[in-house]
C-alpha cells in the first residue's frame, strides 16, 4: 500500500522526514528518488538530524557514501548517480544488511544490489514550493511504517 503526503514548505518536509526517523531502526534502508532539486538531500538532513546525527549532512556526489555517528544508531547517506552502468561493489550487504539506517538517493541505478525489503520514497514537484511525497512500501515492516506516516 502506498501513501501519498503533500508537502507545501521546506519545514513540513522537515517535518515528514523526523516523523519517518522515528520509526526506523537498523539495517532499514529508505531509497528517495526524484528530479535535481525536489528535495532529496533536505529530507536527507531532516531524517539524519531525527536520528540524532549532529554532523553536517550533505550531498555525497563525489564520494558515494558518508556514513555518520547517530545517538542511537550509525547512518549512511549514499548517492550512487556515479554508478550507473558499473558493476562495482562497494559493500552492499555490509551497508545494507549492517548496524545502519541508510538512505540511498538515485537507487533505481543499483537496483540489482538493493535489499529485498526498503522504503521507497518520490519526491515530485507539484508547485514552487510543494511536492508530493509517495512512499512505496517494500515488505510488511515498510507497510506498517508507511501506515503511520503523517504530515
């Protein structure tokens, strides 16, 4: 089942991302997919800040992932645009089946690598300052987290 949030300010995505942060604990991976500039890094930083990450959240282009000291638990932020059409392995059972959360922007290009279970979330445009956030669900606990999320 999937579930649509409407989102109308950077605050409300904010918001959205610390409430998804509250439900998750490791290895849960969450895949944000959306065009350059939706918003994909802020929810990043809004669910790293939920998570009690106090360090600078940003962009891992250039390195494909940076992983981070959370006050609970450890979280990897990866880009992995770099990678499309190449077969390198850079660990993904270790990142995606370790102690981490983690969030991986541009998943559709390692499709293959993903775990079985994730939450897939688009952020599409729907006005200047809006977007819709839909959260697709892969496996009952993303279900049942999907179930709770609200704006």
């Amino acid at each position: 089942m999937r579930k649509e949030i409407e989102v109308h300010s950077q605050q409300e995505t904010e918001i959205v991302a610390e409430r998804l942060a509250a439900l998750l604990t490791p290895p849960d991976v969450v895949l944000l997919e959306g065009d350059l500039g939706a918003g994909k890094t802020t929810f990043t930083k809004a669910l790293a800040k939920g998570l009690g990450v106090k360090r600078n959240v940003n962009s891992p282009t250039f390195t494909i992932l940076k992983q981070y000291e959370g006050e609970q638990y450890p979280f990897n932020h990866l880009d992995v645009y770099r990678l499309a059409d190449s077969d390198e392995d850079i660990g993904w059972d270790e990142i995606f089946y370790g102690d981490a959360i983690s969030v991986v922007e541009w998943a559709h290009l390692i499709e293959e690598n993903l775990p079985e279970e994730y939450m897939e979330i688009r952020i599409i445009y729907s006005g200047e300052t809006s977007r819709k956030m839909v959260f697709v669900p892969k496996g009952e606990r993303f279900e049942r987290i999907c179930e709770a999320m609200t704006l």
